[in-house]
C-alpha cells in the first residue's frame, strides 16, 4: 500500500474509480509490479480513453521517507475543482474496499473516501437493463455476417458499432473524444463479443466465474449488456439492437455457436 499526495479519488464519468489533481489530498492505493514490458503495455493498453499515464513520487506504508516512483492513471479533460462525480455501483465499491483492506489500507480511509459516496444499488438478473431493439422483437432484425460487420464499422464514422452476444448494435457519436464513446472504439469497434472484455474490466462476484471467452453463457452476455447500458447512459450516449448476426451461410448459432465464434476470434487477435 501506498499514498499519492496532490491527487484525490473520483467517481467521474461511469461511475468508474480514477483520480485527477486535488491540492492538499491524497490517494491511498496499491503498488502493482509488472515482470514484464508486455505485461504493462497489456494494462495500459485496457485504460486507453481518456485516462493519462504519468508518472509520480508514491510513498509506501512501511517506509514512507522513501519514495517509490511510479505511473498512475489520470482522467484528462475536467476541471477538478468542479462536482464531477457520478454515482459508483455498489458492488464496485465493496470490491475496492475489500480489495483494499486485503492490502491493509488505511481503514478510515476505505470508510469515508469509498464507502461514503453515493452509489447504485446493485441489479439482480430479474433486473437487468437492455438495449432498445430497432424492430418490435429480436427475431424481426435483419442478419449479417462478420465480415458485412466488419464493413459497416469501417464505413461509418458517426456511428460505432458493437456485438454483444449474438447481435449488432449501433451507436450514434456527436464526440469521440466523449469516454464512453472512446472506451467502445479502442476494445470494442469492428471486433467480436464484448461480454468477455467487460467480465474481465468489471468484477462482479454474483456472475458466475469462467476461465475463457468460450466459457461464456447467456448470462454473461445479458449482465454484461446490462453494466454497457448503464455505463453508456453515464455518459449520455445509447445504443439500438440493430443486427442479428449469424454465420456466413445465413444459420443462426445454435446453442451459442455464434458466441463462441466471435468469442474465439477476439482471443486470436
């Protein structure tokens, strides 16, 4: 564990934990060591948006006159000094205090800087949000096939598209620079499901655990549509079923054939 003077914890845009400049705070955390370049790279590369490396003087717990350096991620764009936050989910902030006090954190630290804020009771399945389809059910969308997809993504520059499960939705964007909009096109624009790659950016200890993308069930991809659509709505922006997608022969996966594919694929790349 470890305190990063001159900073303060935010629940900014998503209700997504960062931090930006804050005169006369301070952030307690935890010191991650990377055995690798890749490793990092690999890190950084899933906080591409409008987070910031930079790099800063963090002073330990156990040997505070020494100070480690070290990189940190920083939201860019907001004025720090303004009302900034949005609510956080409940579950995400246990699971930060309960990450932090496995480190021996500072207890009231993890009391009134994270289990203090404003937060969104947490959603059962019976709960989940979805997207809003474009026709009247699921089954009267129109099919594509991955690489059609792959088109529509390339072609289209006020619109991003995405695949959750077994469909295609789009999303109309006024701001790239917007971080919803800016999350979706570096992890999720032009690629395959994106249930895998929330699981992984969000913990959630009541989705049921797996070991791959080809693990992934029908209840990972409503849980996973459902964090998007709150996370997307945090950011003023939404998105419509548009597509079903199927395989090149125009036959619909059965039993979640079609997930697996995609899932698969995200994994080579």
């Amino acid at each position: 564990a470890a305190i990063l003077p001159e900073f303060r914890i935010t629940f900014v845009v998503g209700g997504i934990a960062n931090v930006v400049v804050g005169r006369g705070c301070e952030v307690h955390g935890i010191l991650m060591r990377f055995d690798s370049k890749e490793g990092w790279e690999a890190f950084r590369n899933q906080n591409t948006g409008s987070n910031k490396a930079l790099i800063v003087n963090v002073y330990p717990y156990d040997d505070p006159d020494e100070p480690i350096c070290a990189n940190v991620f920083v939201q860019e764009g907001l004025d720090a000094d303004k009302e900034i936050e949005t609510p956080a989910q409940e579950r995400y902030l246990k699971l930060i205090a309960n990450g932090l006090r496995q480190y021996k954190v500072d207890d009231d630290y993890i009391e009134y800087q994270i289990m203090s804020v404003p937060f969104v009771p947490s959603r059962k399945p019976g709960d989940y949000l979805k997207f809003p389809c474009k026709t009247k059910d699921e089954q009267s969308l129109p099919k594509i096939v991955f690489k059609k997809y792959e088109k529509l993504c390339r072609d289209s520059s006020k619109k991003y598209h995405f695949v959750l499960g077994d469909y295609v939705f789009e999303m109309p964007v006024d701001d790239s620079k917007n971080p919803g909009a800016q999350w979706i096109y570096f992890h999720c624009l032009g690629k395959g499901d994106m249930t895998w790659g929330v699981y992984n950016m969000i913990v959630d200890p009541d989705v049921p655990v797996v070991g791959c993308a080809s693990e992934l069930t029908p209840e990972h991809v409503a849980w996973a549509e459902s964090m998007s659509v709150e996370f997307l709505n945090k950011c003023s922006l939404t998105a419509t079923k548009c597509y079903r997608l199927v395989h090149d022969d125009g036959t619909e996966g059965a039993g979640g054939g079609i997930l697996s594919l995609l899932c698969c694929r995200k994994e080579e790349r």
